[in-house]
C-alpha cells in the first residue's frame, strides 16, 4: 500500500472513499460537520438530528454518492470530543478508515486531517496509522485471499509535510516487521531463524550485526542464557545489532535495547497447561520489537550510538533441560538457583543486560513478555514500567506518550528484593507470587545497575486478542515506536 500526500481540496480530491473526522455535537456547536454539510445538501445534519452518526469515538457512517464531492463515498469517523482529541486518537481514525474501507473493495482512500492539532504530527500519525491498519496476520492461509487490496493511501495536506509523512511510514512499516516475527509459528522461526531474519533486516538497512553461538556464549560464561537454551534440540544465539551515527552529539549516550526472545516457550520442567500454550509463539516480542527499532532507526538516524541485545532460546522440557532447583552461574558472576523452569525470560536477560553493559551502553531498555502478573494488574491496555532511576523513567515514559503507546509507572521498592533470597545461591529466578511482577523487575534491576534502566512488562499488550475497529486481532509490535522517538529525542 502507498501512502502520499496531495495539497488538494476534500471536495474535488478524486477517490474512491473520502474520510472525515467529525466530532461530538455540543450547545454551541450542534452540527460538527456544517463546514461539509451544505455540499451534501444538509445530509451531515441529518446524521446528528437523527443519531444515525453522534461523532462519538471511532463510530461511523458511510454515505454513497455523496452530492458535491467528486469521492465515490464518503465516511464519516467519530473523534469522539473536541477538546479530548489527541494525536494517538487521529492515528486510530486513519486505521479506522483502512480497515472498513478496504473490506469495501476500496482501492484509493483520501484521509483528511482533523485540523485542530499540529499538521505535520497529524500526517504522521495518520501514515502510522494507515499503514499499521493494513497489516494482516494470515501469512500461512493457501486458499486464495479474497479480501481486496487497499493501493493507496492520500493524506490531503501541504506537501511540505513530505518528511513527516516518509517518517510516518518508516515506523509503521518497521512495527509491521516486528508484527510479522511475532506472528510466526515456532517451527517457522527458531533462534537461528531469527538471526537469520535480523541479519536479512540489518544487511538492508546499513548495520553491524554479530551473531554468538552457542561456543561464544559459553566462553562469555552466559550459563543463565544457556541453561534454559539446554533443553532444546535448537541451539540458542545471542543477536547484536548496532547502529553507529555518523555525526553524533554532545551527550556521550548510547542506548542498549534489549529484548527477550524465546522462540517457543512450553515452560520446560515446569510445563505450561495445554491451554493457550499455542500462543507462546509470542515469548519473543520484546526481542522482535528491538529488531523492528532497529530498522526504523537506521532509516531515521539518531544522533547517538543505539545497541540491541537480543538472547534467542527456546525453552523445551528435553532430556537435557535444567531442572527446578539446579544453580546456574550469570555472566556477571552472580548465581541464581533455578526454582522455576518457566520464569526463563528473566534468566536471559540477566546475561543479555550484562553484555549490553560491556558494550558500553550508557541508558538500558529491556522489553519482555515476562509475567502473567503484569496482566493481573494493568489489564491488556497498558504496559507495565519499572526503573531504577526516575530521570530515565520519565524520559520513557513522555516517549511513549508521544508515541501514543499506554505505559503506566510500577514500584520498585528495595523492600520487595526480600522475597528473593535462596539458602543455596545469590538470589532465586522467582519470589513468591505476591507481586510476581515487581519481583521480577527486581530480579532483572540486580543486573541492570548501576546502569539507568527500563524494564517494559509486555505481557498483557503484545497480543491482541480480540480484533479492534482499527487493528486486527494478533501481535501489536508495541515499543517500536516508543524506542524510536526515545532514541531520536536522547
């Protein structure tokens, strides 16, 4: 799908569909869309005198043959209240549009802009919002596909907005990428496949990749990431991407992204239940979110030295599995005793941060599918946020604002790091279940500092269960835009 601007009126923008965003009738304005309501002799009216269309969020009308538009329909997308519109909204209206329309054989669809917000960040959102809406996770289906293709895109607006616009689409499109790797099965995409894969997106892009096997791994001493990895037939890899500015700034940052991956997570030893174990395809989305950041960003070019770590395993209940109650020793020296085979995600990031560290990452984000705790407290709308430094947590979090992702600040009280105490070894992988959410970030923030550091619980929000009006139902590549804007603004 293309997406373009054009510096046109809505009135004589040729199209198959035309969408409007209209907002909520008040006293002092009773008929939101009056401005475009003359040319459709009054029919826009009619829609709010009649509550067939209320302007209320997301809610739409579509009108064929709309009289005084040279558009073939026109749709009518609720932006909810005036006063209440945000960018994050915009961004959905766009996928609202994608999505109705395009089920509706509409092969070049016109977006036009809300008007009360900056320009250049509408054209913005509504291309990340566009291209994000048109994304479909059914890669696998061998009967033909009987949707129709959405070809275009135009967004009516100055065309000095050009740049605004290529950004737009460079983001989406890299959430798109990091949509399409957490939507593969775990026969599709082992470890090894997923270095393949970021090795394939670094080679396009312009940057450095190494990739440590299993013969590295050890000689680094990473026994926490190759415990969990020794259960399974596939061998593990570390995946390091780096992008280097060629102008950098001042500041002397250098931002590590590090991201869980476990291909497949069946819980080892400590089996998962059958149900929805299918959807632990999934336990990589925090590493596929990095790789996703990681091509947008070397199309964008940040002014700083930006890191990913990566640790692939899978996690399987093999003859040679790691046990509950076996020792392993961390590449930071540090011992953890294994109480929990499926609390594994934590276990890799260990090593993953203290080679992010070596590396001279001077800021860490990690994001994870890392507890069903997460879920328990946040829902499936926000991600859970941990820091160690309070500086570095507002940065993210005013990122992810930005960005239009919910994130929402979580404790990390020194007092929680009393449930992790072991007789045997320096800490246990899990405390009690209490909190299992906290507990783990405070697991991870013993290998993190000193380091300013974000630890991102993606659990509730990296899969979407139920199809949304402008989202289908599956992976949501969340991060990736958060990790761009962040690093772009350090």
């Amino acid at each position: 799908m293309k997406a373009r601007l054009v510096h046109e009126k809505p009135e004589i923008v040729e199209a198959d569909a035309l969408a409007l965003v209209l907002f909520e009738a008040t006293s002092d304005d009773p008929n939101p869309g009056s401005l475009y309501d003359a040319r459709t002799q009054g029919l826009i009216g009619e829609f709010y005198d009649s509550e067939e269309f209320t302007g209320k969020a997301l809610r739409t009308a579509l009108i064929h043959r709309p009289s005084g538009f040279r558009a073939r329909r026109l749709l009518l997308i609720g932006g909810g209240k005036r006063e209440e519109f945000t960018l994050a909204r915009l961004r959905q209206v766009a996928g609202v549009a994608v999505r109705e329309l395009k089920a509706k054989g509409v092969k070049r669809l016109a977006l036009v802009p809300a008007g009360r917000l900056e320009a250049g960040a509408q054209v913005q959102a509504m291309a990340e919002g566009a291209v994000l809406a048109a994304y479909e996770p059914d890669a696998y289906k061998t009967e033909e596909k009987a949707r129709a293709v959405l070809e275009e895109v135009c967004i009516l607006a100055e065309l000095t907005h050009e740049a605004r616009l290529e950004r737009g689409r460079i983001i989406a499109e890299a959430q798109n990428f990091t949509r399409r790797l957490v939507n593969e099965p775990g026969n599709r995409l082992p470890p090894t496949t997923l270095g393949v894969e970021a090795a394939d997106m670094a080679s396009a892009a312009g940057l450095e990749i190494d990739l440590l096997r299993r013969d590295r791994l050890d000689e680094l001493q990473m026994g926490a990431l190759l415990g969990v990895a020794q259960g399974s037939a596939e061998p593990p890899v570390l995946i390091v991407v780096r992008y280097q500015p060629e102008r950098p700034n001042d500041s002397g940052a250098h931002l590590g992204l590090v991201g869980k991956a476990v291909t497949f997570d069946t819980g080892g030893i400590s089996i998962k239940p059958a149900q929805d174990m299918d959807k632990m395809k999934y336990d990589m989305a925090g590493g596929a979110a990095m790789l996703g950041a990681m091509q947008a960003l070397a199309a964008l070019k940040p002014s700083i030295a930006v890191t990913a770590v990566i640790p692939a395993v899978e996690n399987m209940p093999g003859r040679q599995a790691q046990r509950p109650g076996d020792v392993v020793r961390t590449m930071s020296g540090k011992t953890v005793e294994v109480l929990n085979t499926d609390a594994e995600g934590r276990l890799i990031l260990a090593d993953a941060l203290t080679y992010a560290r070596q590396q001279g990452c001077t800021h860490l984000v990690d994001a994870a599918t890392l507890t069903g705790a997460i879920s328990v407290a946040l829902g499936h709308e926000r991600v859970g946020l941990f820091s160690n430094e309070d500086s570095w947590r507002d940065r993210v979090l005013a990122a992810a604002e930005a960005s239009g992702e919910k994130m929402w600040p979580m404790p990390l009280d020194d007092e929680y790091k009393d449930q992790l105490k072991s007789l045997i070894a320096d800490l246990p992988n899990i405390g009690s279940r209490a909190g299992g959410a906290i507990t783990a970030a405070m697991f991870l923030k013993q290998f993190a500092d000193p380091t300013p550091w974000v630890h991102l619980d993606i659990a509730g929000t990296a899969w979407i269960d139920d199809a949304k009006p402008y989202l289908p139902k599956g992976p949501s590549g969340v991060g990736v835009r958060t990790f761009v804007a962040l690093a772009m603004g350090m």
